[in-house]
C-alpha cells in the first residue's frame, strides 16, 4: 500500500469569515455539463492504468448497507467483504499483499454499529465502523434529538459519522442556522471521529445553493463533505460533484484545511467510478485520490470492479492461472 501524504486537518472557521465566501455566487448548470462532457470524451486507461485505478478505488468505498430489513447476520457478510474486497489469490497475482488491502469503512445504521464492531474485531480488521446519524435521511428532528443520535453512535465505537443537514435551512437561506447546526454535530463527534456532512445537493435547488451549502459544512468543521444520502430522486451527479469539489478548492485556498469529498447514491459501475477519480484528479489533484480524502458510498460497486479487474489481468495476462477465478 502507497504512504500516504499528511493531510491539515479542518478545524472550521468562525462563521463572520465564511460568510463574504458566500457572495457572488452563481453557477451555470449547462456550462457545467458542457464542461464535463468534453472532459470525458476523451481516450481511456491502459489496462494496467485501469487495474491500479480501480485497486485504489476500493480502499476508498464505503462499503454500505441501509436497508430496514438489516440484521447482524448481513452485517457480519458485510464486515468480511469489506476485509477482504478482492479474491485474495488475484491481489497476490497483482503484487498486491491481501492482509493489508480493505475497503475504506462500512457504514450502517446506528442499531447496527455493535455488530460490526464485534465482527471486524474477531477479524483482525482494522476496517473503520461508519454510521448514519443525525435523523438520516431526512434530518427532520430536533437538533437536541440528532446531537443524542450522534453521541450513541460515538459511544457504540462508530469512528466515523454521517450527518445530514436540514434541507430547509439551505433552502430558506439560513446560513448561519447551518453553520451553527452542523458545528454543534461535530463538536457531539468528539476528537478522533470523522465527521462526513451529506448535504442532500438533489434536493436544495440550485448549484449555488450546493457550493453556499458546502462552504458553509467545511467552515463548521466538516471533515468530508457528501453528495447525498442515496435516498433522494437525484443522488451523486458529476456537475454536483464539479460544483461541490470547487468549494473543496475555494475552502483550502482560502484556510489551508484539506476536506474530503464523498459521492454517494447510483454509483455502481466502474465506468461511474473511473468518471469519479478522473473529476477527483483534474480538479483537486491526486492527493484527493486516497481514502484519507476521498470516499465512494456504494453498495453495489464492489462486484463489477471486481469482474473487471479480473477481466482486465486475463486479457493482459491471457495463459495465466486466473482463468480459473470466476
């Protein structure tokens, strides 16, 4: 596994110097699809560029799991496939050590948290336990209600947590209600836990709104900012993702703090995944393409990485002993 880099932590900002990074913002959604279009139409990877990507790309899923039918018998599948993502024997083909490769958390329910924390500790797993929280999906709850939620979470050992934020406070311009709400959740969090802030950019209305919305997160002290809960009509887009990483920019010129970023909901292919780290790539650069910066919420995606990948090594590799792996 490659080292990676220090990352300068965000520790927020007082809101008086967040609010003139909300001025004069106006982003025009076909220019931005426009953008992204010619971006993409572009030659793709080698086989081998595509393999190591997609490598890198696992270690940065959080592999998840919200269904209201969830049980400790599916969480503990859920906790084994997260410590061991790939076919150990094709990780070793590829140079890779298993022991040592694993997805970047799990993410559940908070009902759910013991279980994986039981599991992955009988496993050996040093895979990271993540929770919803924050009355997810649609955070229509009291804040003193969402602020216990989180604390429950913390106690369980949760390490990371993903809070939504009320939609109505983007919506009806209060920004500093935000501000004030998601800094209350971090501050719940507690040192040493990660927090991850869906703002739910499908349902806020406009760009400028999601740009406004993730300003405000990060100046709260978020440590990742997150399309979406996977709940919405309109999930994890790449003009959201676009406008959301240019306030990941503005925000680390402006303090010097690193946020990550997280795209969640549809995501499920590897040409979904590959669109990502290219738009992580170009407009962050490649520091944002490891899990201590980027994350990808997907249930679904695991299973065609994995088929490529093998794919990709038997077309490039045609006599070896994989052909046996299916």
């Amino acid at each position: 596994m490659e080292k990676l880099e220090e990352i300068h932590r965000n520790f927020g900002i007082d809101f008086d110097v967040c609010r003139p990074m909300l001025d004069d913002v106006s982003i025009n959604l076909p220019a931005v699809e426009e953008i992204i279009s010619n971006q993409f139409s572009r030659r793709g990877k080698d086989k081998l560029s595509q393999i190591a990507s997609l490598l890198r790309a696992v270690t940065c899923i959080d592999l998840t799991t919200l269904c209201s039918d969830d049980t400790e018998c599916n969480t503990q599948r859920l906790c084994y496939k997260a410590e061991n993502p790939i076919e150990p024997e094709l990780l070793k083909h590829l140079g890779v050590n298993p022991e040592e490769f694993h997805v970047g958390a799990v993410c559940v329910y908070p009902a759910r948290i013991q279980d994986c924390v039981k599991t992955l500790k009988c496993l050996k797993s040093t895979v990271p336990v993540a929770s919803v929280a924050a009355g997810f999906p649609s955070a229509q709850y009291h804040l003193n209600t969402k602020l216990q939620e989180i604390k429950c979470c913390v106690k369980d050992c949760a390490k990371e947590i993903d809070i939504v934020i009320s939609r109505n406070l983007v919506i009806e311009g209060e920004w500093e209600g935000l501000y004030n709400e998601v800094k209350a959740m971090k501050k719940a969090c507690g040192s040493g836990v990660t927090l991850k802030t869906i703002i739910a950019a499908g349902e806020l209305g406009s760009l400028d709104n999601v740009y406004k919305a993730s300003i405000v997160c990060m100046a709260a002290g978020s440590d990742f900012i997150k399309t979406s809960t996977g709940k919405e009509s309109v999930n994890a887009t790449l003009p959201i993702g676009r406008t959301m990483v240019h306030a990941i920019k503005a925000y680390y010129l402006e303090t010097g703090y690193e946020v990550g970023f997280k795209p969640a909901g549809g995501i499920r292919t590897v040409k979904d995944v590959l669109m990502w780290q290219a738009l992580m790539k170009k407009e962050l650069g490649s520091k944002w393409l490891y899990p201590n910066l980027f994350r990808i919420g997907a249930s679904g995606l695991l299973g065609d990485i994995e088929h490529n990948i093998f794919l990709n090594v038997c077309g490039y590799f045609p006599s070896n002993r994989f052909f046996r792996f299916h």
